[in-house]
C-alpha cells in the first residue's frame, strides 16, 4: 500500500504525540526516518532527516482534519479550572 506524508517533526516526542493521536482515532500511521533518528541522532540531523508522519492516502483529510486541531495549554488551564469545584 502507497502511504502519503501528512506531517514531518524534528523532534521524535512530538512526532510519537501525533502517531499515538492519529492511531487513538483510528488511523493506521507510521514515522517513516524513526528507526535512523533512534540509531542515530546526529545523522538524521546531518542529512536533513525528519520524521515523517505517514498515512494511507484515503485518510489523509481525516488525518490532517486532527492534526490540525490544537489545544492550546490557554485552553487546557481554562478546561481544568472549569472542572475545579467552586469553594464556599
């Protein structure tokens, strides 16, 4: 199956936070250079290396529709002081 590039990080930490969100919805995807950043690091950054999000073409728009959709720490503070209980 041809997979298309739906995002690149530089850093390996985000580039997992993005695969685990995209597979927590449903979506099968795969960090294409992971295996040379994790060998190592210096090469990857040498030779331009990014990690590359990849999916299958047909869940592309679904796929960029949540990547796309941020929370900002604004937003989660905002979230979690809404959920605190009010003192009397």
């Amino acid at each position: 199956m041809d997979l298309i590039q739906v995002a690149t990080f530089a850093r390996l930490a985000d580039a997992q936070q993005a695969e685990g969100l995209l597979r927590s919805m449903g979506i099968d995807a795969f960090l294409k250079n992971e295996n040379i950043l994790r060998i190592d690091p210096f090469l990857a950054c040498v030779r331009g290396g990014e990690l590359c999000l990849m999916v299958a073409p047909a869940d592309l728009d679904r796929a960029r529709e949540i990547l796309d959709t941020t929370v900002s720490d604004e937003d989660l503070a905002a979230q979690a002081a809404a959920a605190e209980p009010e003192e009397r």
